[in-house]
C-alpha cells in the first residue's frame, strides 16, 4: 500500500467531511459526498459521483461517470465500468401520495454491495440492495435485480448467469463435469451447487 497523498484534481468536488485514501485520484468534475470513505490507491474518474457515506475499499476503480449511491459497500478491488449505476430506492418516486416533494425521511436507502474483485460492465444498472459476488463480473449493459453468485457472469436484461469466471476475469473452461479451469492462469474450480463456484485449495 502506497504512503503517497491522495490527488485531487482542481474541478473534482470533495467535501471535506470524506475520506480519501493515500495514493487515491479523484478526477475532474468528479464528486465524493460527505462522509464518503474512499480506500488507499483507488481511481474516481471524471464525472463519477460517490454519494454520502459510501464505502470503498482499497484499489477500486470507478470508470468515468459511475454513479454510486448510498449508501453502498464496494469492497477491495472492485471496478466500475463507464456510466454503471448503482441504484439505492427500489420504489422511486419525486413526490409522495399527496404530492409534496419527497425527502430523505420520506424512504429508506438500499445500497448495493459488490464484493472483492468483482467488476461491472459499462452503463450496467444494478437495482437497490442486490449483492454481487467475488470476482464476479456483470456484462456491460445489463440490468441486475437479484443477487449475483461468486465467479458469475451475468448478462442482459434482467441479468442472468451465462458462464463462470476466475480471479483473472475470463471465462473458465470446463474440464469436467462440475469442474472448470481458468484459461489465463491455471487456477481450478469446482462446482458445488447450480449457483455455487469454489476456488480448489
């Protein structure tokens, strides 16, 4: 982990109740809310916007434009591609019944959590509350409403898995029946359940 001062660039808006890691960029006409936690050595690029009280972890990268809205949790590794959007209000709505303009204790926020090393695709759309498991990886473009498996790729619309992937992101081959080996590095899994991926010890 790197020592070395987070940079911010001048267009970048910062408040100063966030966080920011060493060795982290935030690039131009970017936004990080307050009390948003951004880890050591991440990328915000241009454009990205980091909602209050977010959470990320160390080497994330969001691509430019990804919209992150609380309160969500990315942990270690993760990468946001351009445009993604991380939703948090499963019922959304400008005014409520009577129709006075809504505010913040008018619904309750729920956050997606993508776990270490997954990644999303460009302008992918994740609903409010889903999970996105490790080293998962979410096609560019997809819309995904429900809860994504360690190792998944998933696609389309709703989002659905269509193959494994391991740590490198590429799709693993199958060698034999409920096992799969990753292309790229060598590494072997074995499949314990339809939704199910271990990495071998």
């Amino acid at each position: 982990m790197t020592s070395s001062a987070p940079r911010i660039e001048a267009t970048a808006d910062v408040d100063p109740r966030a966080v920011i890691g060493p060795g982290s960029t935030v690039w131009h006409l970017a936004q990080v809310r307050e009390d948003a936690e951004i880890g050591a050595e991440c990328i915000i690029g241009r454009g990205a916007y980091v909602g209050p009280g977010v959470k990320l972890g160390d080497r994330v990268k969001l691509q430019n434009h990804a919209l992150v809205y609380e309160p969500a949790v990315l942990e270690d590794g993760v990468f946001v591609g351009p445009a993604a959007v991380l939703t948090n209000d499963l019922y959304p709505r400008s005014v409520d019944p009577d129709g006075k303009l809504k505010r913040g204790d008018d619904w309750h926020a729920r956050g997606v959590t993508l776990r270490e090393g997954c990644s999303v695709g460009g302008r992918a759309v994740l609903v409010a509350g889903v999970t996105v498991g490790r080293w998962a990886l979410i096609a560019a473009g997809a819309v995904v409403h429900r809860d994504v498996p360690d190792y998944a790729l998933v696609a389309g619309v709703p989002a659905r898995r269509i193959k494994w992937v391991g740590r490198a992101g590429e799709p693993l081959a199958p060698t034999a029946p409920g096992r799969w080996r990753c292309p790229r590095t060598g590494e072997t899994y074995t499949e314990t359940g339809p939704d199910t991926l271990v990495p071998d010890a």
